[in-house]
C-alpha cells in the first residue's frame, strides 16, 4: 500500500500562483509514473501533469501548459505542482496519484490517490 498526502490549495485570484505538494509514504520507484489529477464535480477525473519518476520526463494536459511545472524531490519522496498564471477554470479538487505500470493519463489505471485538495480561483 502507498499513502498519499496532498496539501497547498486554497482560494486565489486570476493570475495568481500556487504550489502543490504530494508526499509518499515510502520510496517510489523509478517504474513509477506520479500525476496530478483535477476534478469538478459531475465531471470525470482529468490529468493535468504528470512525471516519470525515474528519468524525470514531465508531461502536461494542453489547458496547463506552459503555467503549470511539475517536478519532483527524491529526498522527500514528494511530487509538487506550481500552478501559474491560475485562471478560474482551473478550480477544481487536485489529486495526487501513483500509477506503478508507467506512463498513463488515464486515472481507472492509478492505484492510489491521495484525499485530494480544493484550489479555487476567483475572477
């Protein structure tokens, strides 16, 4: 089992920035590929980013490209978001997960998720 701990949203303006944070209990292996998810409710869990742990390779929905990085810090066993630029309609509830069969931006094939946390941004 891996637990996922997500924390940093809140509530920001249009154009703000904010920086997630998703910790693992234990150590992450380098076949293991970590997203961040965002959901509204009613709609499907979509990708937003995502990054290969091993070789470090970054992946990104086109509505966060360029104004979302993310990145990685072995040490702490954490993934983290920084969101730039925050637009209203990246409101939504982030989640972190893990999915230990690689590369995927599909959420039915992660194995764990963390309780996820709210960003909302006003106009």
């Amino acid at each position: 089992q891996v637990q996922l701990v997500e924390s940093g949203g809140g509530l920001v303006q249009a154009g703000d920035s904010l920086t997630l944070s998703c910790t693992a209990s234990g150590r992450i292996f380098s076949s293991t590929f970590m997203a961040w998810f965002r959901q509204t409710p009613g709609k499907e869990r979509e990708f937003a980013a995502g990054i290969r742990w091993g070789v470090g390779s970054k992946y990104y929905a086109d509505p966060v490209k360029g104004r979302f990085t993310i990145s990685r810090d072995s040490g702490k066993n954490t993934v983290y978001l920084e969101m730039n630029d925050l637009k209203p309609e990246d409101t939504a509830v982030y989640y972190c997960g893990v999915d230990r069969g690689g590369y995927s931006r599909t959420y039915s094939t992660y194995e764990y998720w963390g309780q996820g946390t709210q960003v909302t941004v006003s106009s």
